[in-house]
C-alpha cells in the first residue's frame, strides 16, 4: 500500500481544516515546497495537492506552487480544487501535475466530466468521493447530496475511472481514525478499483489496519503535521512496501 502525503494550500500556504470548514483553518508551513521536499526524502513518491482557495471560488487558484513543487521535484501529483472549465484543467496539466482530482464536477456536470475522460484518457484523473453519512457531499463539502457513494462509483467505473479517494468528511482533520467499515463496503463492491482511503488517519496502527482490508493507498495529512506519525514511520512502512 502506498503513502499520499497531502498538502491543502490557502493564500499560497500550507494548511489544514477541520471537517472541511475554512473557518478552522491552521498554516503549517509558509512553503509548501519545503513540506514537499521533506516528503521526497523520505521517500514517499505521490503528493496529494489540495487547492482549497480554488475549491472555494469554483476555479484553479494555486497553479503557481504546482508548478513550483512539480518542477523542483519528481513527485507525481495530484492536484485538485476548483477545476471547473477545460481551460482549468488544461492549466493543471501545463504546471506539471500527473492527474486531475475531480470531485463536485463529477456530481455536478457529469456531462462535461464525461468529455474531459473521452478527450484526455480516464487514467488522468483521480476521483474524488466525499461522503456524509455514505452520502456524496459537494461544494468543499459545504453541500450534502442524496447520491449514494456505492451508486457514484458504480456510474464512474463504467466510464473507465480506475483511481478513487474517498474521504469521510467526519472523519477529516479529527486524528479519530479511519472509516474502515465503510472503505471495507466499497472495497468489497468494486475490487478493481484503484483505491485510496482519505480522513481520519491518526497512527500507525490506522495505516496498517486500511492495508490490511485492502486499500491501495491512503492519504495523511493533518497526522503528519501534527507529528502523529513521524517521517521515519512512513520511510519505514513505504520501504517495506516496496
């Protein structure tokens, strides 16, 4: 199983929420580049790249610190939040990320999702699958659907999505744990699917438990920066990984 640092940016910063509200909101570090780099020595070769002010504003925001992080190291990326238009997308791809995080546009434009897969290849994009109570939530969360999680990922395989993170917006930023039960659920319903787990991780022992029922990779953020889990611990699990 594969380790997905994730950096959120606001105003060019490195920060987290909690439950995905801006109002609770804590800068980490005034460089993401320097975070980045810290996880390229470690090992770690996937970067998770939130652009919450763009999520917020329903377009790209932050396209300069991806093409600053994509150009200063050999991380693949994924960059997501507020890509809304071909021309939003066509930025993320000229700054140097290896794949489009698509969420809210996925459930809101289905339509215009569908000609970003026929025009770009399906395997350039990450899903992104946020839930409440094993509903979709939209919108940086902000909106909660009546779309269940199962019938999403059902639409979206047959389309030829192969890569899905779903995170569990109760869980996110809380250090409570993962939503295992509920990844167990998905995992069990499409196991060809490309699947990475997201909120909630607080140790070690979250990580070990998400590879044990399957998950092909799990993102960490707030865990890590509130040393929860150290770089050494994630060098030492990705080396036994690989």
């Amino acid at each position: 199983m594969e380790i997905i640092p994730a950096i959120d940016i606001i105003d060019g910063k490195c920060v987290r929420l909690t439950e995905g509200d801006y109002t609770r909101k804590k800068i980490y570090n005034e460089n993401p580049l320097e975070v980045a780099r810290q996880f390229e020595d470690a090992g770690l070769m996937r970067l998770h790249l939130v652009d919450l002010d763009g999520a917020k504003a329903g377009a790209v925001k932050n396209w300069k610190v991806l093409e600053q992080i994509a150009g200063k190291t050999k991380l693949v990326i994924d960059f997501g939040g507020g890509i809304k238009t071909q021309k939003d997308l066509q930025i993320v791809f000229d700054s140097g990320s290896h794949f489009a995080t698509i969420g809210s546009l996925a459930v809101k434009d289905p339509l215009t999702f569908q000609s970003w897969l026929t025009g770009f290849g399906a395997d350039k994009f990450l899903l992104g699958a946020d839930v409440k109570n094993e509903k979709i939530a939209v919108g940086g969360w902000l909106e909660t659907t009546d779309i269940s999680i199962i019938d999403f990922l059902s639409d979206y395989q047959q389309r030829g999505i192969k890569q899905v993170f779903c995170t569990d917006v109760s869980k996110d930023g809380r250090l409570e744990g993962p939503s295992v039960d509920l990844y167990k659920k998905i995992i069990e319903h499409y196991p060809g699917l490309h699947f990475i787990a997201s909120g909630g991780v607080a140790t070690m022992k979250d990580v070990e438990e998400l590879a044990a029922i399957g998950c092909n990779a799990v993102i960490i953020g707030k865990a890590i920066y509130e040393n929860r889990i150290s770089m050494s611990e994630l060098k030492a699990f990705q080396a036994q990984q690989s």
